[in-house]
C-alpha cells in the first residue's frame, strides 16, 4: 500500500495522517489523527480477481525452508490443514529444501494483481503471524473478498470482531474453524464483506 505518516507538527497529542496518492505523487490528508498508520491494502491492487477458486486456501507469502525458523509454523498448520481434507496451495518466496510439506506449493512472488489472482485461487484467506504483529496480509485478504482465517495479531481485538470480520483460529480449533467456513458459502461472503468494510 502507498501510506506514509508524515511526522509533522503535533497538534492535541495525535499527528495527522496522509494517503500518498499512488499515481499524482501527493499526499492527500484524511479527516482523522492518528500516532500509527498500521500496515493496509490498496484496492489498486488488493481486489477479487478470481471468482470461481480451486482450492480451499490459497496462501501466498514467506516460509522459510530453515526447519528450527519460526515459519515452519504456517507449513505445519497448512499441512495440518491438507492433511483433513482441505485443498491447500501455497506460493512461497523463498528457495530451499520444502519437502515434507503436505500441500501443494510452488516458488514464486507474485506482486499487485498476480498476487490478488493468487490469493483468490482460494475461497479463504490464511494468515498466520508469526512475530505477534498485523500483517498487510490481515488488510489485504478482506480487499479481495475473502474471509480471513488468522491467529490475530498485536491488537486485532480493536479493528475487528471474532466471527464477524475475521475469523480467529489456534492450533487446537483451526479445523473446526475451516470447517464451517467451507460448508457454509454465505458465512464466508458475510465475513468477506465485513471484513471489508473495516
């Protein structure tokens, strides 16, 4: 996403927040303060592009390959996954030894709206942090008219509402949890559109 904060005169303890206008180059200002501009997506680029998905989670972004790294935590709630049922593609950017995953991935890095094609290959976006944070991920997936399966994040509790907008798993109600959203098309399309509009 093309956000910045501008760190200009303070004014009533919060600072203002500009957009950089991703094809004029200016900074547009928003009608609200804010000491944070959290990671975002850009409906430029974050948007539904597949209509029709072939798989249940399409998952696109980092795990690497280094068995002892803390990614290999999203590998093995994907495999997790796979391994009940669910038709699972990951894309990952990076090289290395991947074997021993149980789903299905390839090696790519897809950017702006190869990534949005990618992501909604899958009727459900998969987001696992790893660092605690909000990841664009969280942002973009609802963009592209995805529900959101994610672990949370630091202080997802104050955007959104478990089973509203997001949908918040742990690695003893994942499968549940992906249960009902594949047998249920219009709690998916509900969670989509209100994640959405967060």
């Amino acid at each position: 996403a093309n956000h910045a904060v501008i760190d200009i005169k303070q004014r009533d303890g919060e600072y203002p927040v500009y957009n950089l206008h991703p094809t004029t180059g200016n900074f547009i200002a928003y009608g609200y303060a804010s000491k944070n501009c959290p990671f975002a997506g850009d409906p430029i680029w974050h948007y539904e592009v597949n209509t029709s998905p072939n798989y249940d989670v399409s998952f696109c972004g980092t795990i690497c390959p280094n068995k002892d790294h803390p990614d290999q935590r999203k590998a093995e709630l994907l495999s997790k996954l796979t391994r009940n049922g669910f038709k699972i593609r990951a894309t990952i950017s990076h090289f290395g030894n991947h074997s021993g995953y149980d789903f299905e991935w390839k090696l790519d890095r897809p950017i702006l709206n190869e990534y949005s094609l990618t992501i909604t290959a899958g009727k459900v976006g998969y987001n696992c942090n790893i660092a605690g944070d909000l990841t664009m991920r969280t942002f973009e997936i609802p963009l592209m008219n995805r529900p959101l399966l994610s672990n949370g994040g630091d202080s997802w509790d104050f955007i959104f509402e478990d089973g509203k907008d997001i949908v918040i798993y742990n690695e003893d109600n994942i499968i549940e949890k992906m249960k009902e959203l594949i047998k249920d098309e219009g709690l998916r399309k509900e969670i989509a559109k209100n994640g959405l509009w967060k």
